[in-house]
C-alpha cells in the first residue's frame, strides 16, 4: 500500500484594495496595533490586520478607505503618508 502525502495547507487572504483571494505569502500585512497603523513585514505582529497585494493599484484603492474600514480604525494623515511612502516603492503592475 503506498502512503498518500498530506497535502500542505497554504494559507488565503483577502486583498482589501481588489477583493482577489490570494495565498498570504503574496501579499503585505497592515496592522491596527495600540501604537497605531503600521506595516508588517514578519505578519507576525499583535493587532487588527488587513492585507494588500504588492501593487500600487491595490494599495491605493487601500488608502481611499477600504483599509480603514478593514482595520475598523481612522488612519492618522501622518500614517497614511508612511503607508503613501511605502507604495511608492512598489512596481506599478506585479511581476508576471
């Protein structure tokens, strides 16, 4: 008899920016903490999360309102621009 392998589960995430299920891996981590709005880059930190695709397009439908509504918080104007200055390093389309 041969042994049939588990397979691994992989965890999904919701983009809040453009609704797609994705595996987690694929996407950035913002959280809601008691110090405020921030990104996490381990997805390891304590708090509210919510994620975004690594694409501008997502992360400024993000900004417009939906990340605040996910993290069930108003972002500071000083929070936004780091979230701002994060996007803008990011590529205008994914790497395909």
């Amino acid at each position: 008899m041969a042994k049939k392998r588990k397979k691994k589960h992989i965890p999904q995430r919701t983009c809040v920016g453009c609704r797609t299920v994705e595996p987690k891996q694929a996407m950035t981590r913002i959280v809601r903490t008691q110090d405020g709005v921030q990104i996490d880059p381990s997805g390891k930190l304590a708090g509210r999360g919510a994620y975004l695709h690594n694409k501008r397009s997502c992360w400024q439908k993000g900004l417009q309102g939906a990340l605040g509504r996910a993290l069930k918080t108003n972002i500071s104007a000083e929070e936004k621009q780091k979230l701002r200055d994060y996007m803008e390093s990011l590529p205008e389309q994914p790497k395909a």
